[in-house]
C-alpha cells in the first residue's frame, strides 16, 4: 500500500492522536442533557420563538438540531438560526413567510461528544399568525329573581388562544374569576359570568367581557351589553349549558371541573363520583370544596381520576352532566447500571425503570436508542436491553424513552464503556525475500482497549531516519489501528527483522518477520545500548544481505561465550543473564560471513547501570506525640548516579504547607525533619529514588496522638 507524502503527514498527525487517547480516555465522558427543551412550543408570529438545549460531559458536548427523519436542522437566513450555545431560534416572520416545515413541526435536539450522542424529546412547536378577532356576549338566562348567565362569545379560529381575563361592569367595574364570586356577580374560570337575584334596576346595567390571546397577549373588549330581564315568575327545569367535559391536570396540581345550568329559580348543585359500583356523593373536606357550580380539587392524586357527575335541581326538575378527570402521574425512567464496562466479547444488559411516586409501573411503551438511533426490538425481554459480543461499535450512549399514550415523552440515558482490552493482531507482513531495487510496503493492523499504539523496530533497534522509510499510522472507524512502513528503492542494508509492537495500558503483542534483501553481508551501526544490572540483556546483531552463513561475537578480542551467563541464540543475538555492571560493561563485536567468505563486522557499546537500592527504615511504624520532633533518613546504599530523591505523603509530594522541611545532605542521603508534630501529620511517608534504571520507595507510618494511617511498602 502506498501513500503519499501529504497522506504520511496526515497519518503521523493521527498517530499522534493515539499517543493521547490512553491519555484522555479515563476522563471522557458521555453526554446529558443539563436543559432538555420542552414537549411542546408555541409563540406568535410577531414574537419569534426559541428553544433551549444544554448538555453536559467530557470533552464538552456539542449541540445540534434534527428533524424528526433525523435530517439535520439548518439555518435559513431571516427565518431560523442556529446560536453557539445551541439556541435554536425561529425569528419573527410576517404571515406571507409562514413555512409548516418549519413553523408547525417536530424538532430534536442532538448532544454529542466523542463517546456517543443523545437525542432530546420530540419538540412539538406551532407558530401561530396573529389574525385580528372581535368578541361579543351573548345572554344565556335573564329571568328576575333568578341567575342570568352572560358568556364572551370567541370566534372558533383562535378559540383555543383566547382566554377571558375579566368582565367591565360599566362604567368601571371590573369583575375577575374566582372559584366563589362575591355575591352578586360570579365570573366562573371558564369565562361565563353569573349574575344572581336579577331586579328590575339590573336592566339598565350593561357589561362588557375583556378578552387576551395567550401568544400576542392582545386584549379585545367586546361592545357593551345591556341586560333585558324577562319579567316571567315562572318555574323553568333547569338545563345544563355549559360543563368541562374533561379535565386533565397533572399530579399535585388543582382542578377545576365547571357545571352551569340555567333554571329558575336557580338550581342548586350536588356531585357524584362514578368510580365504584354505584355513584357517591362528594363531600367537603381539606382539599375538596363544593361550590355550586365548581368543584374544586386542591393538590390532585391519581386516586382523584375518574368521571364524576353534577346534577343541577329545582323545583322543576333536574338535569345532570358527567365529567372526566384525568391525572397525569409523574414518571421517573433509570437505567441501571447507567455506567457500564463490559469487556471486548462481553454481554451488556441494561434494564428500564419506570416508578411513580416510588411504585413500578407496568405496561409500558419502551423504546431503546443508541446514539441517537432508535434500536430494533431483537435483543429485548420486556423492559432488559441485551447486547451480546460487545465489541467497539456497541460502546457509546444508551437512552431508554417511555412514551405515554397522552404523547408526552420520559426518558433516561446510560453509556456503554469497552473495559481494557489487551492489543490483538489482526492483520501482519510475512516474510519476504527480495532483490534489491523495489519498493516494499509492511503493514500491521491492531484492536485493543484503549486504542493501542503500535511502534516498530529493526533487529530491535528503531528503524534507520532517512527518506526512504516512511511511518504511517491512522485509526478506522471502528477503533482499529493500522501501521505501514514504505520503503523506496529497497537496498541491501534495509534487510533484517522488522517488529510491530502493539501496545495499550492492558498488555503488549509483537510480530516479527524476516526481510532478506539478497546481497554481501552487511551490518548497520549498533546504537549504544544500556542494560540494568541483574536483568537480562538480548542484544542482536543488526545484520542485513542475504543468505548468512554465520554470526558470531566476541568482546576484547575472545569470542564469545566465554562465560557461563552468555549464550548465543540460533538467531545470532546474544543473551546474557543476570547482567553485571562490572564484568559485562564495555564494546562488543559481531561479525557475519556468507558462504563465500564475504564478512562484515561492526562494534557497539554496551554500560550496565544499577538500580537504586534503599537502607530499610528501622521500624515499620513510628508512634509520637503532638508537639515532638520527627526525622526520618533515607540512604541510598547502592546504585548508580545521577539519583532524584523526593518524599511523599500518602502517595502526594510534599508542600512548604504542610510544615515540614526536607534536607538533601549528598548525592545518597536526605532527611525529612518536621519540627512540630500535629495530628494532621498522621500518615504514611514514603522516600522515593529513581535514576534510568528504576524507582524504588521505602514508605514508614507515622502516628501522632493514635491516628493512623495503614503501611504500605514497595
């Protein structure tokens, strides 16, 4: 595979990017909704609307709009924008301009990062074009003696927009709703107005009804009405003119249901719930008031659902009107666990709580996402989500969302995290035997979790930096990394054995296989090479041309072995274990030959570092007093410089805070002196050296007035 220059830049930039993903990935996070717009919008056209999305996580979500196809929302000049902190705003339009996709439609909004995205609630919005309308009364009763019964009279178009606000008693008396009026004059919540025990001096009143559009809050008054009493005594049966077929109102909240009738004289009102095997009448209580034509409900509970009836009786009859009551009870959605690690081939399973006021509620319509994307119903038992294999295209965001048949939506999120997966090969280059002179092209592909890092090396060393060998390294869409070398024009010094190493936080795999480029024996530089005392060296012997009769080493002029600890492997490289810094430092030699006698031979240094060695504190714990003194020393007894020495306390360096002092006496010795013992000096200390071989630490407790903190040594 071959690539060009500018793809290789782009490639290295990416590998780049998997240096740090090990880095970041244990502080991602998925996202959630911080400010989840609401079910349902509604604004005027001269206004303009907005919606509002926030999300958080890590790194910071970003916030996009889509249809309900999922279609991605864009800006249309004049009309709809998209703001920077995902405010979605639909301007002002005049009522030429009215769009339904756009004004009269569903919206999402999408927060995601780079762990996954998550979809709001559908978004229901109605933009409504502000149409002039005129309100009128109309007289339902006016007998004397008897209740009259004036109702504002909106026009079907806006109906549903407009609302009476008050009635005028004119000149200037304005008469507002309320649930038990104020004697004379009753404006019910609905908008009718009661006027009770009509007299003949109530004719020449007139009123007015003063009406507002919700949206434009537009005021219309209607044209004043004046009262034409009908002087008739008789008895009229009372009739049922206006009630609120149905009442829906959430849980909590109050209610009103509404039954007007008109008779004479003025009927009085009784209430019957209809939920049991026969109707029961409604008493007062503390949250229950009868008030005539209303029944008022304070604070309702789902147990307040159902149909009731009202009967309205006089002396001339009765007549009766059923009512519906529905309250809607809050739904509470989790998704346990709400945070999952599931191992690479793993099984994930999440389940949907759905509770109100604490109680499971069955019979559901569940609904599974992923990412934003609505699942299929495989994989599903009831309300329990169940991924099988897991693998890299199944981590992410999870939403379960419950849907009630009155439309409004409930939903919870949970993320999906891959646990650490050690490196897996899942492609790598073969051995290949070639002339010299073309170009080659080796090539490793990885998985893993975190995504792993692969490196490569020739005959254990890095691979040679000049122009012909390129690196190039990119991650696919499903989290695979893939590693090329190229070679242009391959020569005879390019031939040896090639390593991929994959690597993550989770483990390490290696392949390696021969390239021979035919051609005289030739051995490239041998890099200095360090090696840690009472470890094991393996140094090889760089050599490329093609084919190799024999290697062989040797260090100030005796070949090698000659010692017990050294061995040399079929490969040619030599072995040495345990290693020791003053036997084994120094420059050694290989030299290979082919069988026609043709030999190459090129040295390199070998130093032997040792690596620190602590003196042991003289007890595993010290125990004082507040207010003494406290030193402790450590002495470095063997290993090579340069050293860092430095102190901690309960695994953290220490700080000119915590009023201790630290004196660095040589190259081998420092002592930690604290000079006024507090309680807050309870803890475990810990010395910690390190030079290029190893960091070792000797740690010791220190208890001050009985707190203690546990011993822990390395």
């Amino acid at each position: 595979m071959w690539i060009s220059c500018h793809a290789v830049l782009v490639l290295l930039l990416l590998h780049s990017d998997v240096l740090l993903a090990e880095v970041y990935e244990t502080h991602l996070r998925g996202p959630g909704f911080v400010m989840e717009p609401p079910g349902r919008v509604e604004f005027s056209n001269s206004s303009g609307g907005w919606l509002d999305c926030s999300a958080s996580g890590s790194p910071q979500p970003s916030i996009d709009w889509v249809h309900a196809d999922g279609t991605a929302v864009t800006e249309i000049h004049g009309v709809r924008r998209v703001l920077r902190n995902g405010t979605l705003v639909l301007l002002p339009f005049p009522a030429a301009a009215y769009h339904q996709d756009v004004h009269n439609t569903i919206y999402r909004c999408v927060a995601s990062n780079s762990v996954g995205r998550v979809v709001s609630r559908d978004v229901q919005v109605r933009a409504v074009v502000a149409q002039a309308y005129k309100v009128d009364v109309e007289v339902l009763s006016a007998s004397r003696g008897c209740t009259a019964i004036l109702r504002c009279v909106v026009p079907t178009f806006v109906k549903e927009l407009v609302r009476v606000v008050s009635w005028v008693h004119e000149p200037a008396i304005y008469i507002y709703p309320s649930l038990q009026g104020d004697g004379k004059f009753h404006l019910l919540p609905t908008g009718e107005l009661l006027i009770h025990n009509l007299q003949e001096s109530d004719e020449s009143q007139s009123f007015r009804c003063r009406s507002m559009h919700r949206l434009t809050r537009q005021v219309v008054v209607s044209s004043p009405t004046r009262l034409r009493i009908n002087s008739h005594r008789g008895i009229i049966s009372p009739s049922v003119v206006e009630h609120t077929a149905h009442v829906q109102v959430s849980q909590d909240e109050g209610a009103v249901l509404l039954c007007v009738a008109q008779g004479c004289p003025s009927p009085e009102y009784s209430w019957y719930t209809h939920n049991g095997p026969g109707p029961l009448p409604v008493l007062s209580g503390p949250r229950i008031r009868l008030l005539g034509p209303i029944l008022a409900i304070e604070a309702v509970t789902g147990e307040d659902s159902g149909v009731y009836k009202c009967t309205a009786s006089n002396v001339g009859g009765e007549a009766s009107a059923e009512l519906r009551l529905s309250v809607a009870t809050p739904i509470q959605v989790e998704i346990q666990p709400n945070i999952l690690s599931v191992h690479m081939g793993g099984t994930a399973e999440f389940r949907c709580l759905v509770t109100s006021n604490g109680s499971p509620v069955g019979m559901q319509n569940i609904l599974w996402y992923k990412d934003g994307r609505q699942l299929p119903s495989s994989g599903r038992i009831e309300d329990t989500l169940i991924v099988p294999r897991v693998g890299r295209e199944n981590r992410g965001m999870y939403q379960c969302v419950v849907r009630r048949p009155e439309g409004d939506t409930f939903q919870a999120t949970a993320e999906l995290q891959l646990g650490d997966a050690p490196p897996v090969l899942l492609y790598s280059f073969i051995e290949q035997t070639l002339q010299p002179g073309p170009a080659v092209s080796l090539k490793c592909s990885a998985a893993g979790n975190p995504t792993p890092q692969i490196s490569w090396t020739l005959d254990g060393f890095p691979l040679p930096s000049n122009g012909r060998f390129m690196i190039g390294q990119y991650i696919t869409v499903h989290g695979d990394v893939i590693s090329h070398v190229n070679i242009t024009h391959v020569m005879v010094e390019d031939g040896g054995e090639y390593s991929c190493i994959a690597e993550n936080r989770a483990g390490r795999v290696q392949h390696s296989a021969r390239l021979n480029i035919y051609g005289l024996p030739y051995i490239r530089i041998i890099p200095k090479v360090t090696a840690v005392s009472g470890e094991t060296l393996n140094l090889k012997c760089p050599v490329a041309g093609y084919p190799i009769e024999e290697i062989h080493w040797e260090r100030g002029g005796r070949e090698l072995p000659d010692d017990i600890r050294q061995r040399v492997q079929p490969d040619g490289s030599l072995t040495i274990t345990p290693v020791q810094k003053n036997t084994d430092s120094g420059v050694y030699t290989c030299w290979a030959r082919n069988k026609q006698g043709h030999s190459a031979r090129r040295s390199g240094e070998v130093t032997v570092i040792v690596p620190p060695k602590l003196s042991p504190f003289q007890s595993s714990q010290l125990q004082l007093n507040m207010g003494d003194r406290a030193s402790l020393t450590c002495s470095v007894v063997k290993g090579d410089l340069p050293l860092t020495m430095s102190w901690r306390k309960d695994n953290r360096p220490i700080d000119a805070t915590q009023h201790m002092s630290v004196k660095q006496v040589d190259q081998y010795n420092s002592i930690l002196v604290i000079e006024n013992l507090g309680s807050d000096h309870t803890g475990n200390y810990s010395c910690v050296v390190r030079n290029s071989a190893a960091e070792v630490e000797n740690s010791q407790s220190l208890l001050v007035n009985g707190k203690q903190m546990n011993l822990s040594t390395k």
